[in-house]
C-alpha cells in the first residue's frame, strides 16, 4: 500500500494511504481526523476508555467519530 505521513507540526502527522485499482469499479475515499476533546468522567455511564460492547453496540470515546 502507497502511504505517506504529511507532518504540519512536529508530532502531528496525517498518514494518507491509497490501494490503486484496475478501473473495473468507482473509487472510494475513506477519510478520519485526529482532534480531539477533553473528558468529563462524571458525564460518562460507562468508562469513556473501555470500548465497552453492550447490545451489539459500542460504547466509550470515539466510538461515534468518523462515522459515515
């Protein structure tokens, strides 16, 4: 896989990867981000940092981010 670390700040890389295809189908783009909030525990059920799975779904820090 072709890949490449783009680095705007020292300790802040973006990686960017990309699989090349045969042109057989349409392209995708799969696209995350890295910023981030602080933690209030005491607002949390469960532990924020568990991934916790509870009735086929999973609870804790990011695991809403990125969705699509």
């Amino acid at each position: 896989i072709d890949s490449k670390i783009y680095e705007l700040e020292p300790g802040r890389g973006n990686l960017v990867a990309r699989i090349r295809g045969n042109g057989s189908k349409r392209p995708i783009l799969l696209m995350g981000h890295i910023d981030v909030v602080g933690v209030e525990r005491d607002q949390w059920s469960v532990d924020p940092f568990a991934g916790l799975i509870r009735d086929g779904y999973i609870w804790g820090r990011g695991s809403q981010d990125d969705k699509g």
